[in-house]
C-alpha cells in the first residue's frame, strides 16, 4: 500500500508545482480592443523636401577687377535692409576718383579759357568786320581799282572771320568732350567706390557661398579676390518660409493650389506646423540625373511662424487631398486578411466579415459590417488562444498592402496602399 501512496504523492506535487510555477509565466493574454469611430478622414500624399525663403537675395561681386575682401558680416547674422554685407579695398578706387576729379578740373578750366577765347576773338573779328565795310562803303564810288580792293579787304575779312570762329568753336566743343569723358570717369570711379561696400538690399540672414578658390570650392571669406560678377552671400527673408518638395508624376494630378498642408522638421521631432500648397510645377522632371523616375515640383507655404525655421532644413509634408466626414474607420491593425477577404474579430472573439474601402497610414474605413461604437480586436484571437506565455505573445501589426478594397473600396486613391 505504501508503495502506491509515495508516486502519487509525487504526481500531486509535480502538478501543484506545474500550477503555481505555470501561472507566473502563462499569464491569460489579454487582448487591445478599438472601437468603430466615425469621424472625418482625411486622405493625404505625403512628399519630402527642404525649408526655404520665399523670398531671397544673392549679394554678388561688383563688375570691377582686382577687388579683396576686407570684411564681411558674420554668418547666420540677421541683419535689416542697408546694414553693409561685405567690404572690399577701396585704395585702388580712391586713387582713380582723385585722379580723375583733377583732370576734370583741369578739363574745366581748359573749357573755360576755350570759350573766353571764343568771346573775344568773336567781337574782335566783329569789329575788323565793321571796319571793312565801312571801307567799302567810303570807297565803293571811287575809282573803279579803288573800290575793287575795298571790296576784297571786305570779302577777306568776312572769310577770316568765318575761318577763325570755326576754328575756335572747335576748340571749345573738344573741351566740352574731354569735360564730359573727365565726368564720366569721376562718376564710374564713385560708382565702383561705392561699390566697394555692398549693403543688403532685404531684410535677411547671412548666408556664405561657396566659391572656387584653385583646385576646390569653399565658403567665400575674408581676403579672397572674387571674380566679378560672382556670388558671394545668399540672404534669405526668413519673415516668409515655403518647403520645396517633390510628389511623383503619378500623384501629381491630386495636388492642387490651396490644399492644406501638415508639415514635419527632421531638427524638431513631436512639432507639426501648418501649409498650404501655394504653387504645383507644370512641367515633370527627372527626380535625380540619369533617374527614371519622374517629379513634379511642390511649393508649400508654411503658415505658422517660428524663429526655429532655417533654409536648408529636412521636411516632410503631409499634403491632405481629401478630406471627408462621417466616415466610419478602424485602426489598420483591426483588420486582417482571411482567405483574401477582410475579416475583424469581435469582442467576443467571433470573426466577421466586412467591406473597406479608403485609407490612411494609420486608418482604414469600414464601408459596412460594423457599426460605430463596436469593440474589435487589434490581434489575431486565434493566435492569443494558442497559449502562448505572455511575453512571446505577437504583437499587432500593421496590415497596410494586405487588406484588397471590398465593395464600395475606392481605388487607386492617394493614401491607398
């Protein structure tokens, strides 16, 4: 009898041990619930691209030679519209404009004395004028010989005069033209002094720009001697931001001017602000060189206004092309594929079959099987019901792709997976 007594004794300890030891590691599974809600849907493209100005200014070398920068405002400087950007030496530039002035003054005077000249040698040539034909007039009854050389000493006098006043008029005109050519090298040497400083012709922040310095490019800086004509600071009106995204050609018929605009930064993770689509490219283009695929620019304006935002900056943009009330919607994990048809799971556990139609990244709508309010699952109950321990139990997952459009499903809409 005892023989017997002692194996069951152990039976019962082994499954005592089972029982308290098993609990602690085959917890019941307890399975996440959502409800039906029914509430506005909002079917968005996403796009990617990069902060920017609306409005920006490119501060470029002046058109004068042989120029060094002597100084420059810092960059990432904010500064307001006149405040100087960039200076360059200004010796070679003052030097000109001295030069120049004094041979203005010096054209000046000539130009005066040439028609002081004219003046006077005009009335003198007047008066030998008078004087011969008053000549004429005394001997013009005399003696035939007698008046024929008043009458040439007449002629002769008018024919220097002419000669003599042209001649000097010409003078005074090639002074006027070496005092107008001196006036326009004062002007041009003053023009390019004043180039010498170049001021912002905006509000903005400094922005340096890379220029070729031998065999590289680098960032402009102080020193370098800047080709004419060549950018040197880009200055961004940072009171206006716009992203400059991209959407495929393929998407591209569904963006449309004044759609609003969700808007993500790289740099501030959790912060949205708000756009709208302010311009669409007409024309597609390559996405990158030698790409076959195909974009169409984006111009969305970003509406909220935040210091943080810098040109430059990575972006993501939820553009909501469609946006509809009422609708009846489950998260994405709540709906699985069974035998090529969408299934949920009750709260009871019972399966049931329903119709889908629209979705997001994170919804999908319920066209009809379900009512708002309903409880379902967010996990396959049949894997719950393996008894698998609590910890090993899988986790619900994203069913986007796996779910075909049931009847009254619109598709190839944006969003649609």
């Amino acid at each position: 009898m005892r023989r017997f007594v002692v194996p069951i004794v152990a039976v019962l300890v082994i499954v005592a041990a089972w029982l308290i030891l098993g609990s602690r590691f085959w917890k019941p599974v307890e399975i996440p619930m959502a409800a039906v809600r029914k509430g506005t849907m909002e079917i968005a493209l996403r796009a990617s691209g990069a902060v920017d100005a609306k409005r920006a200014f490119t501060i470029t070398a002046p058109r004068v030679r042989n120029i060094q920068i002597t100084w420059m405002a810092p960059e990432g400087a904010m500064v307001k519209a006149l405040d100087p950007l960039i200076k360059f030496d200004s010796s070679q530039q003052d030097a000109e404009l001295a030069e120049n002035t004094s041979n203005l003054r010096i054209g000046e005077a000539s130009l005066a004395r040439q028609q002081q000249e004219l003046e006077i040698q005009g009335k003198q040539l007047a008066l030998a004028l008078r004087q011969a034909q008053r000549n004429f007039d005394e001997k013009k009854h005399e003696a035939p010989k007698v008046a024929d050389e008043a009458r040439l000493e007449l002629e002769l006098a008018e024919l220097n005069a002419r000669a003599k006043l042209d001649q000097i008029r010409a003078d005074v005109q090639k002074a006027e033209l070496e005092v107008q050519r001196a006036k326009d090298k004062v002007a041009q040497a003053r023009k390019e002094l004043e180039q010498m400083t170049l001021s912002a012709p905006i509000p903005g922040m400094v922005v340096y720009l890379e220029i070729w310095k031998g065999n590289s490019s680098a960032k402009v800086q102080q020193g370098d001697s800047p080709w004419p004509g060549q950018g040197l600071i880009n200055l961004p009106d940072l009171s206006e931001m716009i992203v400059k995204a991209t959407v495929s050609e393929v998407d591209a018929s569904n963006v449309l001017v004044g759609q609003d605009v969700r808007i993500s930064l790289d740099a501030f993770p959790g912060s949205q602000f708000k756009g709208t689509v302010a311009l669409k490219g007409t024309l597609a283009r390559k996405k990158e060189q030698n790409s076959k695929v195909n974009v169409f620019d984006v111009q969305v304006s970003i509406l909220d206004k935040d210091e943080r935002l810098k040109p430059g900056m990575s972006a993501s943009c939820k553009i909501i092309v469609e946006r509809t009330d009422g609708v009846l919607s489950l998260p994405l994990e709540a709906v699985f594929e069974v035998e090529g048809k969408p299934r949920v799971y009750l709260e009871n556990k019972k399966p049931r079959e329903i119709a889908v139609g629209r979705r997001t990244d994170t919804e999908i709508e319920v066209v009809s099987g379900l009512q708002e309010g309903e409880r379902v699952c967010l996990i396959d109950p049949r894997t719950a019901a393996e008894g698998l321990p609590a910890q090993e139990t899988p986790q619900p997952e994203l069913n986007k792709g796996r779910i075909p459009p049931g009847p009254g499903a619109v598709r190839n809409r944006p969003g649609a997976k």
